[in-house]
C-alpha cells in the first residue's frame, strides 16, 4: 500500500511539474522577451512630451489605435520632458517607442551636442509626422517684435537639454544673440505661457505643432503676439541647419491677424532597435493605416506617403516592411 502511494505521489508531481512548465510558456532559448509573439506580450511604453505640448495628446491617440489594432501589444503613453529626454530614456531602456524631433534623433545618432561623448545607438525611425514650428511667444505689450528685441529681456528657453532650448540657441547665434544677452529661464511649455501671463518673463520659445495648447490656453487671457523670423535668417539657418525648413503660424491661429513666418523641425516617432521585425511592422501598419482617428489638428499632416521625409536616422525594419509594402521610399 505505502509502495502504491508513493508510486502515485511521483505521478501527480511529474504531472504537476509538467503543468507548471507548459504555463510558464518557457523554451530552450528562454523565449523572445515577451515581443508579443508566442502568446506574450508587448508591453510598449510610448514616451511624449508635456501635457500641455502635442505629444502627449497625441500619444494618447496613438496608444488607442495600438491596441485597438495590433494583438500581443499593450501601449501605454507616458507624459516626459520630450525629445532629448525620449531619446535618452530609449537608449536606458526606459520607453520602448517616443516622440523626438527630427533634429534630435540626428543628433543623438551622431553623439554631437547635448549627446556629446553619449551617442545613441539603439534607436531606429518608425516616420516622421507633422512640421514642429518653432514659435517665439510674446504679447503685443511687451515690445518684442523681432528677435533682435528679446536683447535685454527674461526669456525662456525651454528645458534644459530640450529640442526647443537647441532650437533657441541656434536661431539666437543666427541673430548674433547668445544666452548672455538677455535673462534666461528654462522652463516647460506650461511654466513659459503662465510666466508671461504673470509677467515674470516676456518671451518664450515653443517647438510644438501648432496649434500648442499651452499657447491657445495664453491667448484665451491675453493678447498674444509670434515673433517673425526674416527671410535671409530662415535661408542662413536652413543652410547651416539642413534639418530645418521653412514654416508659417497662419492668420487666425491664437487669434492672430496676419500670418507669421518662421521654421520648423518635423516630429518622428522612434522606437528602441531591439523590437522585434513583426510588433514594429504591426504598430507602423495600425498607426499609418489609423490617420482618420486622428482627431488632433495635427492629424491632416500624417500619412504614410509623407512618412519618410526628414528622416536623418536609420529606419527600423519592421517599419521598412510597411513601407516597401506601400511602395514608399525616401526622397
């Protein structure tokens, strides 16, 4: 009896133990890492920018038709300091997919810079999406009505390490102006429109699409101005700066009379290097194939066929299978 029960307690743990490494979903190469094959799943942490920037909103749209769209991932948007700080989370391992301006990335892939002796490597191009305008926000009160007049006055910057505070510094030495010539402060979009709603600063410089909320919410109070860049300095920094392009903030946005001209960056998405070829190719196909869901304004500039512009860093393949599907190349 004692030599039945022992024989049938061996049987009931081997049954047990092979339960057990059935669930644990297991193989002799220890998986893929949960790369939404094989019945895992993807967890896909999309970092943004602001909540009161164009990423963040957008993010949040992004990750609805992700999961609305593509099994074995689950995409969560996560609000973050924006481009430098996407790019760096990326390369710690602490975001799978972000929002980076195009200038960025290229920076980052080259280590020059704010990446200086810290370049990034793992990090490819899913495509580009939208012109991010560089906007140099003031009020009619303040006097400020060319670059040349932010001399002498407190202006933000943006945030230290941002793609704004490099856009600034590259449209101030354009000018002749460097930090030294005036009072500066390196605060977010937020913290920049209630500083001139306050009165403690008198400019700030914003790279989002526009129209940025943060700006919008300024103008509700007050009587906003965008200060214009001239046309040999928009020709002197598309020279030195390929990446940059010519842009205008149109009449009746923030309620402006006329239109402003200025440059712009584009926005990209990137994700890390390491994503497999299938959950990048999917995510690429949901968001591509999703533009009507867009409901932000920015949703008009996004298409697939418009995907591949500006893009300076090495495209990921699973979203170069998307594209040659699309018969899409870069220019």
């Amino acid at each position: 009896m004692n030599m039945k029960k022992g024989l049938l307690s061996m049987a009931l743990l081997l049954a047990l133990s092979t339960i057990l490494a059935a669930c644990g979903g297991g193989s002799a190469d220890g998986g893929n890492g949960g790369e939404g094959e094989d019945g895992g799943t993807q967890f896909l942490g999309i970092l943004t920018g602001g909540s009161q920037g164009t990423y963040y909103p957008l993010g949040g749209t992004f990750q609805t038709i992700i999961n609305n769209n593509v099994d074995g991932v689950d995409a969560t948007a996560n609000s973050s300091g924006a481009s430098v700080e996407n790019m760096k989370k990326l390369a710690d391992g602490s975001g799978e997919m972000a929002f980076v301006q195009t200038d960025i990335a290229a920076y980052a892939a080259e280590g020059k810079l704010m990446f200086e002796g810290n370049k990034i490597d793992n990090v490819q191009a899913i495509g580009s999406l939208y012109p991010e305008t560089i906007q140099i926000v003031t009020t009619k009160g303040s006097g400020v009505k060319s670059v040349e007049d932010l001399k002498g006055k407190t202006v933000s910057l943006g945030n230290i390490g941002s793609g704004t505070r490099a856009n600034a510094k590259n449209i101030l030495k354009a000018h002749g102006l460097s930090e030294e010539d005036m009072t500066v402060r390196n605060l977010s979009f937020g913290e920049s429109t209630d500083g001139i709603k306050d009165g403690s600063i008198d400019a700030a410089f914003i790279t989002s699409g526009t129209p940025t909320g943060a700006v919008e919410g300024l103008a509700a109070t007050q009587d906003i101005s965008i200060v214009p860049i001239k046309e040999e300095k928009i020709n002197e920094l598309k020279e030195e700066y390929p990446y940059y392009a010519k842009d205008t903030v149109k009449e009746g946005t923030y309620g402006l009379k006329e239109d402003v001209t200025t440059v712009a960056v584009q926005a990209m998405l990137v994700v890390k290097k390491d994503l497999s070829e299938e959950v990048v190719y999917n995510v690429t196909k949901a968001i591509f194939n999703n533009t009507d869901k867009v409901t932000h304004s920015k949703g008009e500039f996004i298409s697939a066929e418009s995907a591949l512009n500006g893009v300076g860093i090495e495209l990921h393949p699973g979203a170069k299978k998307y594209f040659d599907e699309k018969g899409i190349s870069k220019d």
